[in-house]
C-alpha cells in the first residue's frame, strides 16, 4: 500500500497543527495491564500522521499532542498523550 500523506510544518509562530483524516475513529482503553488503541483505517492513518508530525526535526523535545474524549478520541476512552522525546 502506497499512501502520498501532506503534513502541516512546525513552525515556531503556530507550534504543531494536527492533521486528521475524515471520518476517523480512535479509542484508547486500559484492559488489566495493557493499553489498547482501537481505530478504523481513517484512524490508524491520523494516529501515523501525529506521529510523523511530531518527528520532524523543527518540532522541539517535549512538543506533544494531548488526546482525549473532547479531542480525537471516542468515548469512554482514557487520555493518550504523544510525546516527543
């Protein structure tokens, strides 16, 4: 599968800009002692795109993209928090 992915640049002036795919669906929920992410392929894809956007070498240590029920993620799912190091 080849997927041509445009993502927002870092830039000191707007921090980091998420970039989500249309119609995607995530869920994070602790079982016992796991973390689980559930997420359609809409989902998965915008995951991926967080990620690489946090990658870029502009974005500074500690920028990070906090996730939770009024941000990206379905209900009842618990905060997730990416983080670069």
């Amino acid at each position: 599968m080849n997927l041509k992915i445009n993502l927002p640049v870092y830039s000191e002036e707007l921090g980091l800009q998420s970039s989500w795919e249309p119609g995607f669906e995530i869920a994070v929920k602790v079982t016992y002692s796991e973390a689980v992410i559930s997420a359609n392929k809409q989902g998965l894809i915008s995951l991926a795109k967080q990620l690489l956007i946090l990658a870029q070498d502009e974005a500074p240590t500690g920028s990070h993209f906090h996730l939770d029920e009024t941000n990206a993620l379905g209900p009842e799912s618990i905060s997730l928090i990416l983080e670069k190091r």
